[in-house]
C-alpha cells in the first residue's frame, strides 16, 4: 500500500510541477493553452517541431523552465513505474484488484484537481506574487491581448506592391476592419509605438498588427489599386456586420449604426 500511495503521490507532484510551469510560461507572454501543452510535452520527454516549440526554445527564461521540466518528468517516470511494479508485484488477485480500484480512484481524483479553474487562477495569482516579489516583471501579454480566441499579433513586412505601401494609417483606415496598429518598425531604424493616423508606411517598413488571423491573412496578400480597394471595403462591411451580431447577442438589439458616415470615422490610433 505504500508504494501506491507513492505513486498517487508522484502523479500528484507532477501534476504540481506541470500546473506551476504553465503558470510561469504564461507569464512570459504565451497563451494558456500552448503554455499548458508545451509544460505537458516537456515533462513527458515528447518533442514536437511546432512555432510554439520555437517560440519556448528562442527564449531564455522559457527555455530554462522547460530544461528543469525535462529533468525533473524523467526522474519522475522512472519513479512512478519503479513503484507501480513494487506495488502490484507478487500480490493475490483480490488484493491486486482492490490497489488497483484504489489507484483509479486516486488518479480519477487527481484528474479532477488537474482541470479546476479555481486552482488556476489561485495558483497563477501565487506564483505571479513570489515572481513579483523577487523583482521579476511578469506580463500576461497573452490574456491582455485575448491571444486565445481568433486574434493574433503578427507583424507585416510592407513590400512596394502592397496595399498599405506610401500610404498614411489615416488613408488606410485599418480600424474599420477591426485591425490595430501597434507599432511601426521604420526600414531605416527606429520604432514607433501607437502610431498615429499621419504616420507614412513605407516600402520596407514591418508593421505590428493585432486582429483577427484571418483578417491578417488576407492583409498580407492585398495587392494595390482598385482590388485592393475593394478588399478593404468587404473587410469594413464584415466587420460592422459582426459587430452588430455581437451587439445584438448581447443586448437583444443592434445598437451600432451600420451606415457611418465618412466624417464619422476614426482615423488610425
């Protein structure tokens, strides 16, 4: 019976491990969901050749939380089996069966602590505490931008065919499709952060931009000219459109008006 609880006790401690990784791997900016997958493959030795994997092995503090993970998931296993085998080992078939219903209900158990909200959120909110308190500046860039819907940051190489090409962000109204420009990386040095709507897009600049992906897509591919033009406004109408589906989800009733006129507007950031 020992070694069974040591078992529960092990899976309980990686579970501890995995969560708390999760945790700090949000903390450096990644979504829930890829934190919580990339904390799982690391501490069960699975690789998987992924952005997100890119993502963790491109950045140091990642990088190191997921070596300790590594190590720490293979003592781990080994020691799980070695108790598994010490458990059942030579034991009658009535007594096999009784450790065994007791270990599917500890695990089952455990499986429900593993997948609490409420834990998460007290474990996310301790673990920020201790970083914070040694001087660490933790941000949940992921959850402050909704990264875990159908929105993205990206960053757009602006070539000289494409649309946004000599253009300012007021000519190029990206509001009206639900894009925002984050920032500009100037071709010839230097970075502007929160544009406003008199900023020229140049051919060669990067421009960082956060919406939905599929908006972003079709961005990337938007040629210049009337075609171009033509995009733009399909883009606008949809979003107005989706808009007001929310708002009458929402509300019970459309309150966004669906027929602005030009001066209403908003002209870039």
């Amino acid at each position: 019976m020992i070694a069974l609880v040591s078992v529960l006790a092990v899976v309980l401690l990686s579970l501890i491990v995995t969560r708390v990784a999760a945790v700090l791997l949000v903390l450096t900016g990644m979504s829930h969901e890829a934190a919580r997958f990339q904390a799982r493959s690391a501490f069960m030795g699975v690789g998987f050749t992924t952005s997100e994997a890119e993502a963790v092995t491109t950045h140091p503090q990642r990088r190191r939380i997921v070596a300790a993970l590594m190590l720490l998931g293979s003592a781990g296993l080994v020691t799980a089996i070695a108790s598994l085998i010490v458990s059942f080992g030579g034991t009658p078939r009535g007594d096999g069966l009784a450790r065994a219903l007791a270990l599917i209900g500890g695990l089952l158990l455990l499986y429900l602590l593993a997948r609490s909200s409420w834990i998460d959120r007290r474990l996310e909110g301790l673990v920020g505490d201790i970083m914070r308190a040694g001087g660490m500046s933790v941000r949940d860039y992921a959850s402050l931008l909704d990264l875990e819907g159908d929105y993205a940051v990206a960053e757009k190489h602006v070539d000289a065919e494409d649309w946004m090409a000599e253009r300012t962000l007021g000519d190029l109204c990206l509001d009206e499709e639900g894009i925002s420009v984050l920032g500009v990386h100037r071709h010839r040095g230097g970075y502007l952060g929160l544009p406003r709507g008199d900023v020229l897009i140049e051919p060669g600049d990067r421009v960082v931009l956060y919406a939905r992906e599929s908006l972003l897509d079709e961005l990337d591919e938007r040629p210049r000219g009337e075609a171009g033009e033509a995009a733009h406004e399909a883009a606008a109408a949809e979003e107005r459109a989706r808009e007001a589906r929310e708002s009458l989800a929402a509300d019970g009733e459309p309150t966004l008006d669906l027929h602005r006129r030009p001066d209403d507007k908003q002209r870039g950031l």
